[in-house]
C-alpha cells in the first residue's frame, strides 16, 4: 500500500506509515495489508508523526542470528521468533517502524468464524494498536510507567475509536443486549486477568467510560 496523507482538523497534513509485504514462503490467508492501511486511517495523525513502515511479515523470513535472538517484555525474555509483534523506535536518523509477524498471529486460530472479517480484524489490530502504543507513548505521550501497560492502554483506546469510526452498525446491533454483554464480558475480562491472558491495565482501560473517538 502506498502512504498517503492524513489529517485532523486545524493541523498539518501526515503521512501514514507505509504498510510493506515482505514474507519468506508464506502467503496470509486474507489480504492483510488492505485490513492494515484501513486500521491506520483511523489513528489520529499527531500520534504518526516519526513512524515510517509497518512491515507484515512472517517468523519464518527471519535471519538465523535473529530467530535467535530475544527480546524483553515485562521483565521477561522472548524469543523474537515467538514474538506477535515489535516496535523499533528511530535510530540514528531512520524513523520508527513496526514490525508485525502475521503467521504468529493467526497460527492458532481456525474455524468457520475466522471467516468474519471483524474477528479477524480484531486480532491484527490488538498487535498493531499495542505496537503503535509504544510508538506514542516513545514520541508523543510519555509515562514513568510499566511501557507494557502503557502500550495496552493505547491498544484499548486506538481499537475502540477504529470501532467507532468504521464498525458503527457493532453498537446499534447489540445495544438490546448491552446491559447482558457487559456483566458477562467483564467477569470473562476479569477471568484473564487471573490468568495472566490481559494486562489489569488493558482491564482498567476497557471499562472506563470515554468518548470512544476522543484520544
């Protein structure tokens, strides 16, 4: 996908990222790059400025020195093979990128609702706003906070305005429910905190009531 400019009210246009293929033996089940650029548009363009490429690829088209090596989150190592998605902050005058590793995100899951372009847009975009969460919080939003936090925090609120802006037939269709949906999906959200699956942060962030295309 080539870039192209983005802009809000009042400020200098901004060039999106541009969104780069770049896979070893290895062809994503749906057009991935079509489902990025779209979820890019919906990033408020201050928080773009710096971030050059977001590259999709695959575990597989890594170089033996990297599949060896490993990174850091929470204090933890892990191997970047494993990894769903990095962040690479500018170096010595080259802008930020991100890197996402599409056959690690889809590598689990299968069935008749994968299908569904929402579901599938919802895992993409769970690593991509995360990934774009470090790139704020590095370049426009700082915090003296666990970074992984920080960067789930931007992952709930980059995720609902996307929802907002491009899903809004999802909040019309299940308003009757509302009331039902939010009970249960909040005991199952507080389920995984348990289990280590969401950050309490990511949880916290969920079910604060905010203007959904304010951030």
């Amino acid at each position: 996908m080539t870039s192209h400019s983005q802009s809000d009210p009042g400020s200098e246009p901004t060039r999106l990222p541009e969104v780069v293929e770049c896979y070893s033996d290895y062809s994503p089940p749906f057009d991935v790059k079509e489902m990025v650029g779209r979820m890019l548009e919906s990033v408020p363009s201050k928080y773009m400025i710096g971030l050059g490429e977001v590259v999709l690829t695959n575990s597989g088209n890594l170089p033996r020195a990297r599949r060896r090596a490993v990174t850091k989150s929470r204090k933890k190592k892990v191997r970047i093979v494993r990894a769903l998605g990095l962040y690479h902050a500018a170096w010595r005058g080259s802008s930020a990128w991100i890197e996402i590793f599409v056959d690690n995100i889809l590598a689990t899951r299968r069935g008749w609702w994968f299908r569904w372009q929402f579901l599938r847009e919802g895992l993409i975009g769970d690593v991509l706003f995360h990934e774009i969460g470090h790139h704020i919080h590095a370049t426009a939003r700082p915090e003296f906070r666990e970074r992984e936090d920080v960067a789930d925090v931007w992952k709930v609120r980059l995720k609902r305005r996307h929802n907002a802006i491009h899903h809004k037939w999802l909040r019309l269709f299940f308003l009757p429910f509302r009331p039902l949906l939010r009970l249960l999906g909040r005991a199952m959200e507080r389920r995984w905190v348990e289990r280590g699956w969401t950050s309490r942060a990511e949880f916290e962030e969920s079910w604060r009531k905010k203007d959904a295309t304010n951030v």
